[in-house]
C-alpha cells in the first residue's frame, strides 16, 4: 500500500515536472522550427494550467508523502526490511517539485 503512494507522487513528478522538460527536449533535439511554434502554444497552454494548481499539486504530493510515510512505518513495525528506495524517492520528488516551483516563482517575479 504504501508502494501506491510513493508511485503516486513520482507520478505527479513525472507530469508536472518531466513530461514538459522531455517534451522540450524532444523540440530542441529536433530543430523542427515550424512545429516548436505549435508546440510552444501547446505547452505554454499546459504550463498557465499547472501554475494556476500548482499549490493544490504540491499539497495532494505533501499528503501522498505523509501517507506512503506513514505505510512505510506501519508496515516496518511488524517487519524488517532494507533500505525503503521508494518512500527515499518518493520524498525526493516532493523536494524536487518545491524547489522547482519556488525557483520557477523567483525567476517570474
């Protein structure tokens, strides 16, 4: 159950932070000029919509990383286990996700 939570948040990871980055990537490897002008469009249409929920993302990651913690640690209780990968990563992305929205935030200001 735990592992659910933690895939989650590495989920909403990938989506807000690692599908735009690929998808920029992708343009610029391309060098494709006409379809970086659509694509531009697109992706600043995605952009103004996840900054407009940017701070209910990052609160439904936060809840995320408090539950899969708290699985982690109830299941630990009863159990040894090695080192928990997924909650380490897990909580990585949520650091990643705010270090990214407060760096994003300084630089529009």
């Amino acid at each position: 159950k735990a592992h659910l939570a933690h895939a989650a948040v590495m989920g909403l990871h990938a989506i807000c932070c690692g599908l735009p980055a690929l998808a920029i990537l992708a343009v610029a490897v391309s060098g494709a000029t006409s379809g970086v002008a659509l694509f531009a469009v697109y992706v600043g249409q995605i952009h103004h919509f996840l900054h407009g929920h940017e701070l209910w993302i990052l609160a439904g990651s936060a809840a995320l990383v408090v539950t899969g913690g708290w699985l982690e640690a109830s299941a630990r209780r009863h159990h040894k286990h090695g080192f928990p990968w997924m909650f380490a990563f897990s909580v990585f992305c949520f650091f990643a996700n705010v270090a990214i929205i407060v760096a994003h935030r300084a630089i529009a200001a």
